[in-house]
C-alpha cells in the first residue's frame, strides 16, 4: 500500500452507509502524486508525496 513519504498518509478504510444503514466495505485514498526530491545529500530520490504536503512548500524538488 502507497504512503506518503512526508506524512506518512496512506489508505483508510472504512463502511459506506446507505439510507438503510447497511454496511458495505469502502476505502478513502489519499491524493498521492510521485515527485523527485532533493535528499540532504543532495541525491535525487523519486517518492510518493501527498498533494497537501506538496502545498506546503517545504519540500526541495529536484
């Protein structure tokens, strides 16, 4: 399963509830995008990054 590198971010799960209250399996997935980070070393790594930490701006894109 995709996590986010920064947030740590990944799948939730969880039940859909219909007017019935029937219960049926979901899932909620985090909006991850692939980008290259500049690492401390100054290596380039490709991970997974989620959109609201790609909007926070603290992260050194290669």
């Amino acid at each position: 399963m995709a996590k986010c590198y920064v947030t740590g971010k990944s799948t939730v799960f969880g039940n859909q509830r219909s007017h019935s209250l029937i219960a049926t399996r979901r899932t909620w997935k985090s909006n991850l995008q692939t980008v290259r980070l500049v690492m401390e070393d100054g290596t380039v790594k490709k991970v997974k990054v989620s959109a609201r930490a790609l909007k926070s701006g603290k992260l050194n894109r290669a």
